[in-house]
C-alpha cells in the first residue's frame, strides 16, 4: 500500500524529467546555471576559503600565504559546473510541475520544494568535490589523488560519504530554500512596485535581490555551516562536532559568519545577476500577494 502510494506521489517527477530532459527549455536552464555558478566561484574563491580556514582551524592566512588561498579552486570549478546546472534546471522544472500539478499551491510553499528537490539532486553532485575543496583549503600539502586515498582507506569510508551528504543536505536546503524564497519574493514586488525600474534594468534587479537573499540566507544557516566544515575536515560524528564547538563558546557557531555574509552578498549579486543576464526567458507578470503566501 504504502509502495502504491509513493509511486503516485514520485512516477509523475520520473515521467516528467525524463520526457523534458532533451527540451531546450531545460538544456537551457542547464547552461544558465552552470555559468552563474562558475562566474561567483572563480571571483569570490578566496573569500571562501578564508572562511573556511576560520571555522575549521580559527586562522587566517597572513599575506605572504596569499597564493594558498586558491587552494582548491580547481576541484572547485570542475564541481561547479555539473552542481550549478543540474540545481538550477531542477529547480524550474520542479517549480513547472508542482505548479501544474497543483494550482492552489502558495508561492512560499512552491518555492520550498522546489529549492529542496534540486538540492538533493545537485548535492550529489557535489559532494565528492566539496570534501576535496575543503580538505584542500585548510591543508596546502593536500593533493586530490592523497584525499580520495585517504578518504576510500578510512574505516567507515562508506558512512563518512553519507554522514557528509546529509550535513551538506542540512544547510543547503534550508540556505536554498531561504535564498530563493527572499529573490524570488523581491523580484515580484520590484515588478509590481517599481516596474518601469524592473523594465528597465532586469539583472540590476535580480542582482540586488539576490544579493539581499544570499547575505540573509548566509547569516541565518552560518551554525550549520561551521558544522559542515568541520566535520568534512577531521571526519567526526555530528553530536562529537556539535559538543567540540560548544566548548570553545557558543558564539563559535559564528566563526567566520562575517566573511560568509559578504561572500553569499557579492555571491548573490553576481550569481542572480549572471543568471538574469544568461537567462533566455523574460520575466512573468508579477503574481497577487495572496500567492506569496
């Protein structure tokens, strides 16, 4: 009973992506997002790995170390590409097909799932270069060949993989769905409320309401960020992290919240401005505010 009912619920995703796959629509959407996503990357990467260095180590790289803080960066960009484009091409055919599927539902409530649907998907994707980026950040004699060693010879290999998904799935979902929800939010009311503006200057518009969006977005999940970095870097259980940070304060969840916020505040405006500015579609008319709801 309970099969039947999930493949009622899951056989209209698979039947959907799988006949829209070859649509320019979404190969589209593919290209949009993958670009946007290496555009922030390769300017804002250093920003990054500073952060990183302060929440899993609590340094900073004097300015003789300035070449260590690309550390990385290739991994990073190779990632990049696959995670940003299938993210992005998830998220607007997820948002096409709970719409159609559901037309009562609110906007919140669509932005939501379709934020958590392409993360999912894009986070498998991830993973594999996000250990690599980090352990590489904070260690300058780490090679990739030496992390993918290390990491396939650990005890628990397997286990350390799913444990690093699921607290990457723990951020990203909540910092996805808070990011999209605020751009989303802000573009329609610059649409209804500033139109001529928004006619005007469309990937000014979505930069600044992106840059809004990953700045709030960034502050409010820092905590489970500094837990995700620390956990990829030295490979400890969620409640070991959790009690090693309590020790040292509880404002030590906010360890490098200041770099974090700038970095998803310039990530933000180049990435929603790069999005608009690669994008092939024009905006929608601007929905009721009943449907923001």
């Amino acid at each position: 009973m309970k099969k039947l009912y999930m493949r009622k619920i899951i056989n209209p995703y698979i039947y959907y992506y799988s006949n829209n796959l070859n649509s320019m629509e979404h190969l589209k959407n593919l290209i949009t997002g993958a670009l946007a996503g290496v555009v922030v990357d390769a300017i804002l990467y250093p920003i990054d790995n500073i952060k990183t260095n302060i929440q899993a180590k609590n340094q900073l790289y004097s300015i003789f170390e300035a070449k260590k803080l690309y550390n990385g960066i290739i991994p990073t960009l190779i990632g990049t590409i696959p995670a940003s484009a299938f993210f992005y091409c998830f998220y607007e055919m997820s948002k096409k097909l709970i719409s159609e599927n559901n037309p009562s539902i609110s906007k919140s409530a669509l932005y939501i799932a379709s934020t958590s649907i392409a993360e999912l998907t894009a986070s498998i994707v991830r993973l594999p270069f996000e250990i690599i980026k980090q352990k590489m950040q904070v260690s300058s004699e780490a090679s990739v060949k030496n992390i993918v060693n290390d990491v396939l010879r650990m005890q628990g290999a397997q286990s350390f993989l799913l444990r690093s998904y699921l607290v990457i799935i723990i951020r990203e979902i909540p910092f996805d769905c808070i990011q999209y929800f605020i751009w989303e939010t802000l573009k329609e009311k610059g649409q209804k409320y500033f139109r001529e503006f928004h006619e005007k200057h469309p990937v000014l518009m979505s930069s600044l309401s992106g840059g809004i969006a990953g700045a709030t977005a960034g502050f409010l999940t820092t905590p489970i960020d500094v837990i995700k970095s620390k956990h990829i870097v030295y490979g400890r259980s969620y409640i070991d992290t959790i009690m090693e940070i309590s020790k040292e304060g509880y404002l030590s969840f906010y360890k490098g919240c200041l770099f974090r916020t700038c970095y998803l505040f310039f990530g933000g405006l180049i990435f929603f401005g790069a999005l608009r500015l690669f994008s092939f579609k024009k905006d929608k008319p601007c929905e009721t505010d009943s449907q923001l709801i």
